[in-house]
C-alpha cells in the first residue's frame, strides 16, 4: 500500500505543478476560455497547486510535520473538487478536450492519498 501511494503521490505531485505553472503563467488564456473565474482567482488556484504539488511529495521526516501530506492531498482534492464543479456548470460530456473530466479524476486521486496518508 506504501507503494502505491508513493506512486500515486509523483504522479498527482507532477499534474499539479504542471497544471498550478499554466495557471500561474498562462492567466491569459484561462480567462479566456472559462470566463466563470476572475485571472486573480485563477492565479491563486495555481499558487495553491504549485505548493500543494510539492508538499505531496516532500517526506514527513524532512518537514516534522507527519500529517502534511495528508493536509496538502485534502487541500488539493477539495480545490480540484471545486474546480470541477465549476466546470460542471459549463459542460459534463466526457471527452478529452472538457476540463471537467481532468478536475475531477484529480480530485479524487488525491482525495485517496489523502485518505491513505491520513
């Protein structure tokens, strides 16, 4: 079980930074496509992201803190969670292009790590 959540932590650690750097970096074109969030708010989910995505990844012993991976997951699933929702309102036809597919299996993935860390 160790295992598999430690892989399932690089993985959701490297879509969240990912995704957190587009949305630091690349505001522009976020407002433009999905018009239901401010570019400040879309700023702020990816500095969450950002800093999320590497306290996923980061060992309890480096940190002292043994439960902020499970903090930094339920952070993670509840804005990705909310993300979804949002574009749920826009559309929920599950098809590669729709964001909402993304969100939410993001969400839940790290609502597990955050269940199997806890």
């Amino acid at each position: 079980m160790n295992i598999l959540l430690w892989a399932l932590q690089i993985v959701i650690a490297f879509l969240y930074i990912s995704g957190g750097a587009y949305k630091v970096f690349k505001v522009e074109t976020l407002a433009g496509h999905f018009r239901g969030l401010p570019a400040t708010v879309w700023r702020a989910l990816g500095v969450i992201e950002l800093v999320g995505g590497v306290l996923v990844v980061v060992p309890a012993k480096v940190t002292g803190v043994p439960m902020l991976t499970a903090l930094a997951a339920a952070v993670l699933a509840v804005e990705s969670l909310a993300l979804a929702a949002a574009y749920a309102r826009k559309s929920v036809k599950l098809v590669a292009a729709n964001p909402f597919g993304w969100c939410a299996t993001m969400g839940l993935l790290a609502a597990l790590v955050a269940f199997g860390r806890y």
